[in-house]
C-alpha cells in the first residue's frame, strides 16, 4: 500500500468546509442565506454521487465474492459490516437534519420536513431553534444532540478502523475530525460541539450535516476499496460467473442458419474453451459430455451454428469446460431455444391501433412457427375467441390504453411473442336525426310523418351500434316568448305536433338536451336545428 494521498473529492470536501466556516464567521444577510443554500445544494450532489460511487464499488466486489466465496468472503463480510455502519450513522445524520428543520420551521411533521427544500425554509437565518436541539442547556454542548452525534462519529470510526488490518490503517484517512484543534474568531479554543452548532443559523447547520455526511460515505469509501485491494487479485481471472449465449437472433427463418456465441461472461483469451451440445434437450449430463458434438473456438470464444430445418421450436443444451487460474477445471452449464418459421409480414397501422369502449373490438391474432396454440391477454378488459377473431370487451371507461400479449405454445412449453399496445377512446356520439335531417329546412309534412328522434352513428363508423333517444327538449318561438318542453322518449308529443301543424315558414325549432342510451351507458349529443317551410 502506497502513502495517503488526499484525492480530489476529500480536496472538494475540505474547500467547501472552509468556505463554510468563513461564511459563519459573517453577519447573516441575503447574500449568506442565498451562500449557504448553493454549499448545501453541492453537498446534496456531491452525497448523491458518493452514493452511485460506492455502489459500483459493491457490485465489483460482489462479483468477486461470487466466484471465490471462501477466499472473499471474511473481505466481503467486512465490507458488508462497514456498510451497515455508515448506513447506520447516514440514517442518524438525516434524521437530526429533518428534526431541526422540523422544530425550526415549525412544520407538523418530520414527513413534512422531508418535502421542504432548504431554500424554501421560512426561518432559515434562525439560530435560536438549532442551537436549543444541539447544544441544550449546556455551555459546552453536551446537554445537547451535537455530544450525540460526536460520541456516534468517534464511535464509527473506530470501528471502521477495526475492519482494516492493522498494519494499512495509518494509511487511511477516515476524516470526521472531531478532536480539533477548534477556533472561534476571537482565536479561543472551542470544542467540537461548540464550533460547529452553537448559535449556527438553520441554513448552516444542515449544510454542516449534509457535509458530515459526505464524510461518511467518503470513510466509508476507503475502508471498503482498502478491503477491495486487499483480495489478492491476480487468483481472479473472470468478472462475472455465468455461462452466456449471445444469440445473434432467436427468431429464424426457413432455411437459414441460427448463430450464437457461447462464452463465460468473463473468458482468459488465452484458453479455448472444451464446448460441447446436444439438440432437442435442457441439459447435458457430464457422463454424456463425450458423446455430444464438439464446437471448435479460438480467444476464449466458440461460435455455434444451426441449420434452421423444419419449422417450430428448437431447443440445445451443453457445458463449457476451462481451466481456473487456480488450475482448477471449472464446468458451466447452458441451453437456450430458437424458432425456426417460413417469413412472414404484418404490417399495422399504428396509429389507428384503437379499441373502442363499451363495444366488441375484433383482432386478428396470428403466431408464426406452427405453435400448439395461442393464448392471447389483455391488461384492462376481456378477450374472448369468436370463430377466428379475438374479441375485446368490457373495457373501462377511465383507461387510456389496453395491452394485448401474446403467449404461443411450442412443443409443449409456453413462449412470449411480444405485446402491442391500443389506445382507448369513446365510440363517437351518434346524431340525432328527425325525418333524415339534423339541421337546415325540413317540410311540415316530413315532420308529421316521422314525428319521432333517431340517432345514427357517423358515416364511415364500422361498428353497428344502435342507440335510442330517452329523452330531449323542444324549443321554439310563439306569440315572441320562448316555448320550451321537456320530452320522455324519442316522440314528439301532440302538444308539439299541433305547434308544427300551425307553424309558418321559416319557423325555428330545436331539439335541444338530447340524452341517448347505447351499449356504453347513457349520454347527450349535439342538438338539432331546424326551420319549418
């Protein structure tokens, strides 16, 4: 292990400290407030990036656990512990900042604390508040939550240090100084409580906080990458421990030829992997390893090739053997399928893929590959077969879209092939029509004989709904007043009739409030205007 070297993040870390020392040594003005604000918003970000940091970190330390679960594991386990440590400390860190925004603020809740952004905190220039939760009645803090959290971080920090062997720790650099030396502006020596929480305006003390979380996931870094180090990494060859197969395509057509290539996710390009396969199984046992057909490679890679014969589904198993840089030989299992299928072509209008509510919506469904059967379903509604058409019904009325999947069995196993998805939309208000007409002139003598409201659907709708006229509203003028009636029913009344018979030319009517009834439920359409010649 090489001598410390403070790395760039714990230089960003230390420059945004003293800036925010220097700012506490100020009067509180808009300016400070606004200061304040962007440090602590940096913080956040930069805690953030820690965070993604330190998860990669885990994954590749994982992957190594996985392929030497003895030689790792004591490392992992470390690793695992200084996890849950900093999480712990993390958790409290974030709790006290919620609990003095809370009580600063005077919000209800520490839900409520959580929604709040910084810059958007009432009180953020008050110190009084924080200063009663950290420091207390004590002169020097320690009646307060500022002595908790000191005696939490040192307690952290030894036992993170006790995770590392004895024999690197002065190497690592834990930070979270909380022995000092500590100043005020007057040059009097302080503790650590005192310095940092006493009189400190809530602006400053959460981004105090936030800062002394970055610190944790900074300590948390080094003592997990000095565990990481310490696995001696030149046993370890592979990054992953898995057979794979990378299928150029699952889906082939007639008389074409399906190509995979079979590796160990993590392959030593120095080997040529023992290869080999068997058709139409899950598995190849290694008493029947010799049997099965070879597959020639080269770099750590074996490419297979299978003639596309006969249409349905195929299905192959085999193993892999290579050689450990232990000197171990290691053996992987794999198998895979692909469809073989004459071409086909379906071309879909997409957007027109529409089902309407309250209807039977017929599709045509079709699997290539000569599946056993087809099992279609559909994310809101029902679909039923009729004849060779699939139905969908029953669809909701407050859904913008249903997806229709598609599952086929082939050979007695069940295969995904894929979803479409269909927008939702209301079949169209039919218009409502007396003797044909729904606006302009109309006869006396049509009227009379059609004295009745018919609603048909829109021209070029090619769905045969029929709905009826439950109720509308005559309107007209007589005499210079406005004659209305509300009407049950689709038929004129004799009242209405008679005020027709009567009518002038070029009188007005309307029917107006014209509720119909249809397969969906009930609703109003447009009205009809009318004048009598």
């Amino acid at each position: 292990m090489a001598g410390y070297k403070e790395t760039p993040r714990q230089k960003m870390i230390g420059m945004m400290y003293l800036v925010l020392t220097a700012l506490l040594a100020l009067n509180v003005s808009k300016q400070i407030l606004d200061a304040f604000v962007v440090v602590n918003e940096s913080m956040e970000v930069t805690n953030e990036n820690f965070s993604k940091k330190l998860d990669n970190t885990y994954s590749k330390f994982k992957i190594q656990y996985q392929l030497n679960p003895n030689k790792v594991g004591p490392y992992w386990e470390k690793a695992q512990k200084a996890h849950q440590l900093s999480q712990t400390l993390e958790n409290y860190i974030d709790s006290m900042k919620y609990v003095v925004i809370m009580t600063t603020d005077k919000l209800p809740s520490i839900a409520d604390a959580k929604k709040l952004e910084l810059r958007n905190a009432k009180r953020k220039d008050n110190y009084d508040a924080p200063t009663r939760l950290f420091i207390g009645s004590s002169p020097d803090g320690s009646a307060g939550q500022a002595k908790v959290l000191k005696d939490r971080i040192e307690s952290y920090k030894k036992q993170m240090l006790d995770l590392v062997d004895p024999k690197y720790r002065s190497t690592i650099k834990i930070g979270l100084n909380t022995d000092g030396p500590f100043y005020d502006a007057d040059g009097k020596k302080q503790n650590w409580e005192i310095h940092n929480f006493y009189r400190t305006i809530l602006a400053a003390t959460v981004t105090i906080l936030n800062k002394i979380k970055a610190e944790v996931y900074n300590a948390e870094f080094d003592v997990v990458n000095n565990l990481y180090s310490a696995i001696d990494a030149t046993n370890f060859k592979f990054d992953k421990i898995a057979a794979k197969v990378i299928a150029k395509s699952n889906y082939v057509f007639l008389g074409e030829e399906y190509q995979a290539e079979i590796i160990v996710a993590a392959y030593d390009t120095k080997q040529v992997p023992d290869v080999r396969y068997v058709m139409g199984s899950d598995s190849l046992s290694p008493a029947n390893f010799k049997n099965a057909t070879p597959i020639a490679g080269a770099d750590g890679i074996v490419t297979l090739k299978l003639s596309g014969t006969g249409e349905g589904l195929k299905k192959y198993a085999g193993m892999i053997k290579v050689v450990s840089p232990l000197g171990d030989t290691m053996t992987f299992h794999f198998k895979s399928e692909f469809i073989v299928a004459k071409p086909a072509l379906t071309i879909s209008p997409t957007k027109m893929n529409v089902f309407y509510v309250g209807v039977d919506n017929p599709i045509s469904i079709s699997v290539p590959g000569g599946p056993e059967r087809i099992m279609p379903s559909v994310s809101v509604g029902r679909i039923r077969l009729e004849g060779k058409d699939w139905i969908v019904s029953d669809l909701p009325k407050n859904t913008k879209e249903a997806i229709v999947t598609v599952n086929a069995v082939f050979s007695g196993k069940t295969k995904n092939m894929g979803a479409y998805t269909f927008r939702l939309k209301r079949v169209p208000d039919p218009i409502a029509k007396i003797g044909g007409k729904n606006e302009g002139y109309i006869s006396k003598s049509l009227l009379l004989a059609s004295p009745y409201l018919v609603p048909e659907m829109p021209v070029g709708f090619d769905f045969d709904l029929k709905y009826t006229v439950i109720s509308f509203t005559f309107v007209t003028e007589s005499s210079g007043d406005i004659f209305e009636t509300k009407v049950q029913g689709n038929r004129l009344t004799s009242d209405i009739v008679k005020m027709i018979t009567n009518a002038k030319k070029n009188k007005r009517i309307w029917f107006e409030d014209i509720s119909v009834r249809g397969p969906d439920g009930d609703r109003n359409v447009a009205s009809v205007n009318l004048k009598v010649n």
